[in-house]
C-alpha cells in the first residue's frame, strides 16, 4: 500500500515541506493533499482541545497523521489512550480512538463522511465532525448519534 509510514517518514523529514501553512495528507496513490490552514479553523481546534481537556488515560493531539485505507489523513483533533499512543511512531497504523475533522469552506460534507469511514475502518471509536458554526455531529460505527459514548458531557455546538 502506498502511503507507508517508510514513505511518510520521508514526508515528515523533507525540509522543502517544513514550515508550510498547510495540513498535508496522502491518498491511496501516495500523492501530497495540502489544506491551508485558516484562523476559524485553528480556533475551533483549540475550543476542542479545551472541551477535551478532562480525558484522562491517554493524550489529546492536534493534526494527528492516521495511516488509512486511502493514505495518510491527518485527523484536526484526537485522542488517543496511552496503550495506542505508545503503539504509534511518527503516525498511527491504529486510528487514535476519538478523531475530530473540522470542516472547512473548502471541504464537502461527502469528503468528510468519506475520512470519517476511513478513520473508523482504521480503528477509531468515534468520529466527530465540527461545521463551521460550531455544531458538533458525533458518529461511531453504527453511524450517527445524539451524544458522543467517549464524551458524554460532550455539547452539540462549542
């Protein structure tokens, strides 16, 4: 399979990719995904770490690298427990068990449903989506839910 943790090393170590104000992914051909970053974005991302910031057992990461079915995507939010962090080299083989996409202009809801089956199909417990507006729609592998089973407490909007 293309996008290997060989090939993302390569990835991660390239000094022209260093620096940039991209979140960069692979698809299944091992092709560079970049995404800019926007300021919304980043705040939304820091409203959910500070959301999550009670979890205990394992650790909270921010543009968390998930080796897929179709490359490496990089999940905005995750948590993953202390067995599957220490499990994970400079990305995760098995999805971090919570992995949050914040959806930006630029994303279809079809993209992100289609990373949410691809971070559930690699492991996660759960997967959240954030729109633009704050709104949060939690999901497992059942499909949609009403609350978050990870984060109970969790509310539909930041």
């Amino acid at each position: 399979m293309i996008g290997t943790l060989t090939q993302w090393e390569e990835i991660v170590r390239d000094p022209a990719l260093q620096d940039l104000p991209y979140k960069i992914e692979t698809n299944a051909r091992g092709q560079l995904i970049l995404s800019p970053h926007k300021k919304t974005h980043s705040h939304q991302q820091a409203q959910i770490l500070l959301l999550l910031q009670h979890l205990r057992g394992g650790k909270l990461l921010v543009e968390c690298a998930v080796r897929t079915s179709d490359g490496v995507k990089v999940a905005d939010v995750a948590w993953a427990s202390d067995e599957r962090y220490e499990a994970a080299g400079s990305l995760f083989e098995q999805a971090p068990e919570l992995c949050i996409e914040v959806k930006s202009e630029a994303n279809t809801w079809e993209e992100l449903a289609y990373k949410r089956g691809l971070y559930l199909a690699a492991g996660a417990r759960e997967v959240w989506i954030c729109d633009e507006a704050g709104t949060l729609r939690f999901f497992d592998a059942n499909g949609e839910r009403t609350t978050s089973a990870l984060v109970p407490e969790a509310p539909a909007r930041l």
